[in-house]
C-alpha cells in the first residue's frame, strides 16, 4: 500500500520536473490578482449612468395622465434598466460609487412628492373623498429608503423588502392607476388649484434643496477637497432632473388650465429653468470660493437655477390663485 507522503512527494517531484508550478500555477494567481485589482474600477465604469436626457419620453394610455406615465417610466428605467444602486453591498462595484446612486435617490424624492400629491391632491375629487388605492400605495412605497438590500441589520436579521423591490412595486401601481383613469375608473382632477397646491410643494421642497447647498457653501467654499460637494450636486440634480419631466408632462396633463390662465408663456420659461439645472454636469464638481477666480463652484450654479425655478414656480401658483 503506498502512503499519503510518497503520494504526495512523487506530486511534487512531478510538478518540479514539468514545470507546472512555473507555467500554469503562477499565470493563475497573477490572472487572478489582476482580476481582483481590475474588478471594482472596470465595474464601476461599466455601472456608471447620470441618465439626464432632457427629451425622455413615456406613453400615455389614451385617456390616462401623462405625468403618471413618466413617473412609472422613470422608475422603470432607473431601477430595471440601469439597476439601482444605492443599496449595492460591498462586494458588488456599485457600492464604490457615490454620485450615480445620490442622482438616483434625488430622482425618486422628487417622484415621491409627486406621488404624495396625486394621492392628496390630483386623484381625488375633494380633499374629503376617498383616496385611490393604487396612489395611496405608490405614495407610500416610494417613501422607502433608497439604500435597504436584502438584509437590513439595523431593524433584523432577517431578509427584507429591496429599495428596487418596492420601487417596482410603486411602478406597478402607477401604471394600474393610469390604467384605470384611461377606463374612466379613477380621478385626474384638472382643476387649477389643484395644481397650484401641487406647484407650492414642489416650490417648497426645491426651497429645501437650496438650503442645503447654503449651509454647505457656507461652511465648506474654498476648500482645497470637498467630498462631500459632489453627492449634494448629483442628489439636487436628480431631483431637479425628476421634477423637469414631472412637471413637462403635467404642462400637457394641464394644458386647459395653462391656457385659460394664460401662462404659456410663464410656463415655457419655468421648464427651461429646470432643464437648464437638470442638464448641468461638471466633470469634477468644484466648491470653490464665492469670489474665487480659478476653481469654480458647481454648488453656486447649480443653486441659480434651482432659485430660479422656484421663484418661477411661485409665479405661476400665484396667478393659479387669481
């Protein structure tokens, strides 16, 4: 019976005459460590998206709500297309990014809003009316963090809902109640003051993202690094980036009121405004000093257009009201 040692020397012994520690072993383990050092910047370049194509479009059922459409659209897009990234684990490459899953979670803020209002305001005949399921569930799931994997040690250790899970979910419920609306089976209400209390809550939460870039400018301008400043840029622009197509849609979903208040005109200028922002993409974001001549300060313009926007905003709800 021959002995696990004399197996194992006459392995070796093999190994050294052929060669294969030399020829196949070592090309294995550098293959490998060139595979690890490549993985997380060759997977980060290929999951990297700043989607902010001003002319994306979606499609209405006839008789449904264009701005429902465009909402499930961007989720659709963001979540199944692109896949979310926010709540990437660590051994994935998305987990190294910031800028990608801060414009992500900036879009679906400005979806949620948009949700909260359909159900509050726009799909329901009087605010005493019963709310619509499928809104009520949409508003509701879009509130979800945007950064919950499977597991979500902080509340248990059980598996649980996915971000991209329940956005899907949103999406889904949106598209039923667009459904629904084409049939003649829920509420678009095209009145104007329920656009005008839609446009103040827009105008308020653009005013809270102006807040933020304050504070941060005037704490932070002039430093000679800023991490910080460019997920604050990318969370705005995605917000800026979901309400320009929200609010594009609505002009049309709208456009009875547009015309009989006569602000065409106002309102033309209100989306430039927003695509303006929502199209801005520095390749480094820059926080420079506010009276600085050399580095720029990205946050600074960015914020002109959001101010902008907003002021417009007010505009337009105040002749809403008249």
């Amino acid at each position: 019976m021959v002995s696990i040692s004399e197996l194992t020397s006459g392995f070796t012994d093999r190994i050294r005459e052929g060669g294969w520690l030399s020829k196949v072993l070592l090309p294995l383990i550098a293959v490998i460590l060139v595979g690890a050092a490549l993985y997380y910047p060759v997977g980060m370049a290929l999951t990297h998206t700043i989607d902010d194509d001003t002319a994306f479009q979606a499609e209405a059922p006839e008789g449904g709500s264009r701005s429902v459409a465009i909402a499930a659209s961007v989720i659709d897009r963001e979540v199944n297309d692109y896949r979310w990234t926010a709540n990437d684990p660590f051994f994935l490459p998305g987990a190294a990014l910031d800028n990608m899953p801060n414009y992500q979670q900036g879009i679906v803020s400005s979806l949620s809003r948009f949700a909260i209002e359909m159900s509050d305001q726009i799909g329901r005949t009087r605010g005493s009316s019963q709310v619509d399921v499928d809104l009520d569930k949409a508003a509701g799931l879009l509130k979800y963090s945007g950064t919950v994997w499977v597991f979500d040690f902080s509340t248990s250790l059980a598996p649980t809902a996915t971000s991209e899970a329940q956005y899907r979910a949103a999406m889904k419920a949106l598209k039923s109640y667009n459904q629904r609306l084409a049939e003649g089976q829920a509420v678009f209400e095209r009145r104007a003051d329920n656009l005008q209390a839609t446009l103040e809550r827009i105008a308020a939460d653009l005013g809270s993202s102006s807040a933020v870039i304050e504070r941060h400018v005037a704490d932070n301008a002039g430093g000679f690094i800023d991490f910080t400043a460019d997920d604050i840029f990318y969370r705005t622009k995605g917000r800026i980036y979901g309400y320009y197509l929200l609010l594009r849609e609505l002009g049309f979903d709208y456009a009875g009121v547009l015309q009989e208040k006569s602000l065409e005109s106002a309102w033309a200028q209100l989306m430039h405004s927003l695509q303006s922002g929502a199209e801005l993409q520095p390749f480094v974001v820059a926080n420079g000093g506010t009276e600085g001549q050399i580095v720029p300060n990205h946050l600074l313009n960015q914020g002109f257009y959001l101010l902008r926007a907003r002021t417009q905003l007010k505009e337009v709800s105040n002749i809403l009201l008249k």
